[in-house]
C-alpha cells in the first residue's frame, strides 16, 4: 500500500521491512530535511544573506593582497617613473569543519510490522530531532563559540550524574538536552556536560533579558571508553568557558581549542589580532579585524561612529546589521525614540533612516522580516547572535563555503546506510556537512561587543 499525503510525496510503503523502507526515506528525505531546518532555524542562511559558495579539494584558499604599493606617484612630463617594492600576496587558507548528528530509532521499532504512516511519523521526528541540533551547532558557531559564568557555582559533585546550576549574562547559547564542552580553566582540562533546564531571567524593558540560569549534568559517555569522566574539581569560576561540543578533546582532555575543527565565526573574523586563515595580522597588512565594545546599553549614535570607521579603513560599507532579537527589540524602542520607527523616516534623527535605492546599493532589496534599519541596511534578527553582540556583515566579502551539505555519510542504492548498535537496541545513521565561513576581505566586517542592559 502506497500513503498519499504523508509530507514526503508518494514514495512510503507500508511493509514488514521497515530497515529497507527507513533507508529509503533517509537518503531520500533526510538531506532536504537537514537543509530546509537549517533554512529555518538560521534567519541568516535561510535568507539568503550570506552567499554559500560550493567548494572542492581539502581547503579553500584565497588570496590576500596586502596593503597597496609604493611605486604609485604623480609625475610630470620627462619625470622618471617611481619605483617601489611589490608586496606579494599572501594565502589565506581555510579548511572545512566538519559537524555531525545521528538518527536513532528503536530496535523493538524496526523490528514491528508497522504501517507506512507509522513509520514516516517515527522517522520524520527522529530527523526533525537531529536536523534542530545540527541546525543550532551551525547557527550558533558562525557568531561566536563560547561564553563564561556571570558567577561562581559548585558542582553537587565529581562523579557521574553531578549537576550544577549556574548564571550566565546570556543564555542564549544554551538549550535543554544538548552537550557542551566545559573548559576548567584552573586546571586545563575540559569536560563535555548536558544541560538539562535553562531558565530565563526575569523580563524586562532591557537588553539584560537575555541572561539565564542553565543547569547542567555530568552525564555524557565518552564514546571512547563507554563511561562518564569524573570532572577534576567541583567550582566553576567566572574564568571557566562553556563551548559547542566538539571544539576540545572534552572528557578530561586537554583544554586547548582543537584547531581547524569547530567553524570558524564572525567574531573570531572580527579580532584585530587574532589570526584568521592561518595569517597573522601583525604580519600581514590589511588583515586586522574591527571590533568596537560598547560596555553599555545598545544605542544608534556610538555604533554609527563604528560604521563610518569601517567604511573608512575598508572601503567600503557593510550590507547587514544581524542582532539577536533582544537587541533588535532595543534597536526598534531607540529608533523610534529618534523618530525613525522601523526604519521610516518621520522627521529628523541621528541614524541613517533614508532607503538605499537598489541603483547604487544591490542590497537594497533585502527584505529582513524585521522591517529595522541600521544605518540604511537592513537589520536581520537571529536567535542564534549573542544577546552582547551586533555583527556589521559584508556579504561580499564574508561568505559560507561549502563542501559537502549535511546528508548520510554512505547511501546505497537502497537506501542511507543504517548501522546496528553493537552495545544498544536502536538503529541509526549519521548525517555529517562540511563548511566553513571564510571572507576574502577581513577588514570589511566589524563587530560591536559588549551590549548590556538599556
């Protein structure tokens, strides 16, 4: 019997294979279904903002002009020619992060005579299940990877199952039932931990809306041994980092962030002196990223002076203001407060409120959903942003390169590959993407950090 209408067009038969019919719905469905989360859950990737480029080989490698040239003069009739050295190009070299996730089903599930809407409603929540979690490790990691305790706190323990509950000026990076790596920083060691509840402070006419109290468990089986590593000390200091799963060695490893294995983002992008690609930008010129830090309430006059020093140092202005919604929230109360509401002009005001017409901005178009402008682009309100952070994007110069989209990591004829736990009841495939954000121009981004409470 073949099910009509079941959201995954006409290919779902009710039979007593329920291996082969799920292998077929993975490799079938399971891609798109990645794809079209991520679209959904990233405001950024779903809108298009910034351009995915599909790339091939181990790494992409882009070339870095650096500064300009000496032998650039006026001369006058019979004047000798000037000459100068020429700085050679540099490389940037980026490498693709890898990120994965697993769809788990049941044995007692797979081994059922089921019908075919039974089995296409079981699949389609385990992949709505895993696609959410790749959705957040990629969405979340383009902005910045890692936050610290607002306060001290003390885990009821070191063994397996200790929990501890602590304050973090924003939580937005935490959500229930994921894994975190947990960097005692004292120690130099680092640990993967689940939240379990995370529990937003009290609601206010601020930015400080975004701090929360997330409890976490000692609770992940590290993969290699099949037990829970006891954590080395039980207090958590304001110093200690909490960052997306995978970035360390986790299970009282080493502490040190592994290089070229989480996505690169736009804040580690933004650093003046951090190396982006592999070069230094105290060696390379043109290479320093812009960050301006507010330490303050979120306002339009400061942030545009950024903007006027961006398009100074770069060239060039910036296409997107992207903010996470509290900030957007402030945004929205400060321009009208100026008399721009929503980006339309009302009367006079600080910020930039006319349109940019699409003769001499091709970004003009956009449409954001917010309907905010920030300096006459548009604004792009995103979960995943920290609550403390606005990114000015270029999309020309910063873009999302691609090499391989999350999917099965084998497909058959049949079907995606299934694999039979040797050490549980349940079936599973893993999904794995490669990508990382990359720019050809450092320069042209700038963040604004340390955005508090209004």
């Amino acid at each position: 019997m073949t099910l009509l209408n079941n959201g995954y067009g006409t290919t779902a038969v009710a039979t007593a294979n329920n291996f082969t019919t799920v292998s077929g719905l993975i490799k079938e469905f399971g891609p798109e279904k990645v794809v079209n989360t991520i679209n959904q859950a990233s405001p950024l990737i779903g809108s298009g903002a910034i351009e995915q480029t599909e790339q091939k080989g181990q790494e992409l490698i882009v070339t870095v002009k650096p500064g300009g040239i000496p032998s650039v003069a006026f001369v006058g009739d019979f004047g000798r020619r000037p000459t100068g050295q020429t700085n050679p190009p540099a490389k940037a070299r980026f490498i693709p992060a890898m990120v994965t996730g697993q769809v788990r089903i049941g044995t007692q599930a797979m081994q059922a005579v089921l019908e075919a809407d039974t089995i296409v409603e079981m699949v389609d929540v385990e992949l709505e299940d895993m696609a959410s979690g790749v959705a957040r490790q990629i969405g979340r990691g383009l902005y910045r990877n890692g936050d610290v305790p607002n306060a001290t706190a003390t885990w009821s323990g070191t063994a397996a199952n200790s929990t501890v509950t602590i304050n973090f000026a924003d939580g937005s990076m935490f959500r229930p039932g994921v894994g975190y790596d947990y960097i005692d920083t004292s120690l130099g060691l680092a640990y993967v931990v689940r939240a379990t509840a995370v529990t937003p402070l009290a609601v206010g006419g601020n930015t400080a809306n975004i701090g929360a109290a997330v409890t976490f468990i000692n609770d992940v089986v590290n993969p290699a041994t099949g037990a829970v590593v006891a954590l080395g000390a039980t207090a958590v200091a304001v110093d200690d980092v909490f960052r997306l799963r995978g970035s360390t060695l986790g299970f009282g490893g080493s502490s040190a962030l592994i290089a070229g294995q989480a996505l690169n983002s736009f804040s580690d992008m933004a650093s003046p002196t951090l190396p982006f690609g592999g070069l230094d930008p105290a060696t390379t010129l043109g290479w320093a990223g812009s960050t301006m830090v507010m330490a303050g309430p979120w306002n339009q006059d400061t942030p545009l002076g950024f903007v006027a020093r961006l398009q100074n140092v770069s060239g060039e202005n910036f296409t997107h203001a992207l903010m996470n919604p509290v900030v957007g929230a402030a945004h929205a109360v400060f321009a009208g407060a100026q008399g721009n509401v929503y980006g339309i002009p009302l009367g006079t005001t600080a910020a930039r409120p006319m349109d940019l017409k699409a003769d001499y901005d091709k970004y003009a178009s956009f449409q954001s959903g917010t309907g905010l402008k920030f300096a006459g682009r548009p604004v792009i309100e995103d979960p995943n942003c920290p609550g403390d952070l606005v990114v000015l994007h270029n999309k020309k110069t910063a873009k999302l390169g691609v090499w391989r989209k999350p999917a099965p990591e084998q497909k058959t004829e049949d079907g995606g590959i299934l694999w039979n736990s040797e050490d549980g009841l349940w079936i599973s495939s893993n999904f794995t993407g490669s990508m990382n954000l990359y720019c050809t121009k450092r320069n042209a981004v700038g963040t604004i950090t340390g955005i508090t409470g209004n």
